[in-house]
C-alpha cells in the first residue's frame, strides 16, 4: 500500500521555555521569529474563531506579521 505524506499547515517545535520556537508553516521555515500566537479549542456547538499569529523580521529592521483565521461551525 503507497501512502501519500503529507505537509502539517503548522508545525511547531519548542525545545525550552526561553528557546525561539521553530515554526513551518506549509512547509516553509519561518526565521527570526518574534512573537507565536496559536488560539485554537475544540470544536463545540457555536462558531470557534480559530486563530495563529506569527511575526518575524523580514530583513533587518522590517518586522511583518501574518494571520490566519478560520470560523467554523459545528452542528
């Protein structure tokens, strides 16, 4: 049986409290990350907003910040 790997939309890797975390996200490594955000629960019986937030410098002194949102509903 052939069995297709897959690429996490978010990986997440933390080696310490006080270590930079590694982030990839859809398989891209994000450097010289600053802040990680992740709001994410269980689906329930209302819409959920979930959430993830990383900033990063770009290049010196350019910071960016990406967002992705996703409301769901579960019945």
């Amino acid at each position: 049986m052939d069995i297709e790997k897959t690429t996490p939309f978010l990986s997440i890797e933390l080696d310490g409290v006080n270590k930079t975390p590694t982030v990839i996200v859809n398989g891209n490594k994000i450097e010289k990350v600053v802040h990680l955000g992740v709001d994410w629960s269980t689906g329930t019986y209302k819409q959920t907003l979930k959430t993830i937030t990383i900033s990063y410098y770009e290049s010196p002194g350019i910071l960016k910040t990406v967002t992705y949102e996703n409301e769901i509903t579960v019945s």
